[in-house]
C-alpha cells in the first residue's frame, strides 16, 4: 500500500524541522550530532507538534513505586468507570528517550478506550541506567501493583502489559520472566510495533531503514547505549525472538507498520509465538511508519491503533 499521506507530511515537516540527533551523519540527509540528551530535546520537540493534547479521563495522578535502584515513577490514568484491571505501558524511545509527558495523550486516549486503570512507567533510561535496568524497573512495578500496591490492598482485577518499540520489547520480556520467576501473572500483552530482535538482519531494515523516521542507524546506535558492554550479544532477555521457549504466555496483540524497519522483527516474533500455542493477534498498519501510534495530531492512525487495543482487551480480559 502507498505511504500514508499523513505520514508523508510528518516526514517532510521532519526534514524541514532540521537534524535529526540519532543517526549518522554518513547515513541519513537529516542527520545530526549524537548525545543522548539532545535526542531527549528532539524527541519533546517532535512531540509538541505531532501529538494533540490528551483527553480527560476521571483522575491522574502521580506516585512513586519502590524499585531496584530507587523509586520508579508512575503517573496513573483513571477512566469513568474502571473496569478493575491495571493496564501497565512501557513507553517507547529505544530505551533512551521518552517520558511520561510524551506519552500522556497515549496512555489516556487507552484509558478511555480499554475503561482500565493505566499506569504509565517512567523506567530508567540508558545509557545512564543499561540493561538490564529498564526491566528490572518494569517488573518490580508490575510485582508492586499485582500485589494489590496501587489500589489499597486489592489486587487488579487483571494486568495487562502494553509497550510501542522499545516498550514493547520490555513488555515481552517482561512476560517471559514473568513466567520464568514467579509471577506476576499477566494477563495479555499488547505490544505495538516491538524491537524483539538485535541481529537487525530482516529484510524490512533493507526496504525502510531510511528515510521513514526511525532509521537503521537510529537503531544501531540505540542498541549500542542500551546494551553496553553486551553490545553484539543476543540474549532472550533483551532480543525476545531469539527465546528457546515461547510457550505459556499470555495472549498477544501484536501491531506493526508497513513502512517500519521493525516490522519483520514484530511478525516473526508474533508467529514464534503462535507456533508456541499462544494465542495471537497480528494487525499490520497498512501505509503507516514507526512512532503512529503516539502522533495522534497525524492522521487518524494512531487513534485507530488505540481502537484495536481495547477491542483485543475486550476480547480477551473479562469484565
């Protein structure tokens, strides 16, 4: 299918809007100095003009979780009427950039949608924190909230993983440890366009790993700061499609787009894990690009992408 329109005039303004920080001069015409702290400026720039404000939802609030290193902190999304469960969203930024404030509109547009309870992660950032700190962060607050922490003693209903690219890495491999170490229970995954693979060999890095916003180069320099010294390594931990065994997780809602160098990566994991007998959903953004499900000011994507959310979540997480 063509490119998205919508997203056609995302890319343009990108190129208009000057460097990018995150690649390689040699490898991109947007390319720009690399440091970690002006991708997070690009990032919180981009966001002011391709995310519309977020809706209301009934609360928000803040708090922090006690974690490995410190406390975590939560930012918590409470629709009209909750439905019990807790929908926990690991955000994207290739484990380098994003915070709660960037996916605000994300995780209310979800609230809304899923009538779940939603709990924004603010876990620690490479390459201060490397991995494996980001997982360590999102399982003690799933532990923290499955042991009924957030809500006065009661524990959730059900608890739902969701994460976009980088979060959703965390979100998968969060189910696998999960299942490994002794809970918490899960009770779906939805992850959204996921790195899942550190070899970067699939063919849609060859078709899209330039010039449709993340780029190859992004994600070469992204894994080089979140792994450190484990840089050119391939763990299950980190690279979940590489798992010896997928079997006993938790339904999956797998979302990728068509123009994405981390499409092929989200679908053969989406089939590994089928071929495990879990039960699967893979829905392919025809025209889309990588970051549409957070940029609702562009087109009607990423809206329609928190729409399949809640009706998986619906699907298959009672009320």
């Amino acid at each position: 299918m063509p490119l998205d329109p919508h997203a056609r005039v995302f890319l343009d303004r990108l190129v208009d809007a000057g460097p990018d920080p995150t690649v390689d001069p040699a490898a991109s015409p947007i390319a720009g100095p690399q440091s970690p702290e002006t991708a997070r400026n690009a990032h919180v720039r981009t966001s002011a003009w391709a995310v519309a404000p977020g809706e209301q939802v009934a609360t928000v609030h803040s708090l922090t979780a006690p974690g490995p290193r410190g406390g975590v902190p939560l930012r918590v999304y409470v629709p009209e009427e909750p439905d019990g469960g807790v929908l926990l969203y690991f955000h994207g930024g290739g484990w380098v950039v994003g915070t709660l404030d960037t996916f605000d509109g994300v995780c209310r547009s979800l609230a809304n949608r899923c009538a779940t309870t939603v709990v924004g992660v603010d876990y620690a950032l490479a390459p201060e924190h490397p991995y494996p700190a980001a997982l360590d962060d999102c399982l003690a607050v799933a532990r923290w909230v499955a042991d009924g922490r957030l809500g006065g003693g009661s524990a959730p209903r059900h608890l739902v993983v969701v994460g976009d690219s980088a979060g959703g890495n965390l979100a998968a491999a969060l189910a696998i440890r999960a299942r490994d170490g002794g809970g918490p229970r899960i009770d779906a995954q939805v992850l959204v366009y996921p790195i899942t693979d550190a070899t970067m060999t699939s063919d849609s890095y060859s078709q899209f790993g330039q010039g449709y916003y993340l780029t190859e180069a992004d994600m070469r320099w992204y894994w080089q700061l979140y792994l450190g010294d484990r840089h050119g390594k391939v763990e299950a931990g980190f690279s979940p499609v590489h798992s010896q065994d997928l079997s006993g997780l938790p339904p999956a809602l797998v979302i990728t787009a068509e123009y994405d160098p981390l499409r092929d990566e989200g679908e053969a994991y989406a089939r590994r894990l089928a071929e495990a007998g879990t039960t699967v959903r893979l829905v392919r953004f025809d025209g889309a690009i990588h970051g549409f499900f957070r940029f609702t000011a562009v087109g009607d994507s990423a809206v329609k992408g928190h729409d399949a959310v809640a009706e998986f979540l619906r699907s298959q997480v009672s009320r």
